[in-house]
C-alpha cells in the first residue's frame, strides 16, 4: 500500500533576545550666584556754633578804684 501522510505538523521555535540601546537625554543647571555691590554715597557735614559775649566796664566821669578795673 501506498504511505498514508498525515497533514504536516507545523512547529513554531522563536527565540526572543532583548537588545538594550541605550538613549541619553542630556540635561545641565547652571548655577548663577550674583554679588551686587550697591555703594551708598553720603555727605554728612557738620555745623557749629561760637556765641561770643564780651563784657567792657567804664567810670564816668571817674570811679573809685573796683576789683573789676
């Protein structure tokens, strides 16, 4: 007799392989620290003040002698 085929038996075999790329997504902070240097201008001026008194003592026509002649 002729062979008897049975319809094909059909397996599959995957292999799967896990293929890391690596991406980069680059970042960057800059820090500023900033100094101001604020200069403050002043003019102080002073002021003062003399008071002057003067004193001048006269006999007339004549006074007897004083302490304060």
């Amino acid at each position: 007799m002729p062979a008897q085929y049975d319809p094909v038996n059909h397996n599959t075999s995957f292999t799967g392989q896990d293929v890391f790329v690596p991406v980069v997504h680059p970042s960057h902070t800059t820090n500023v620290y900033q100094k101001n240097y604020k200069y403050m201008h002043s003019f102080p001026h002073t002021e003062s003040l003399v008071c002057q008194e003067t004193h001048q003592h006269f006999c007339v026509p004549s006074c007897p002698p004083r302490p304060w002649c």
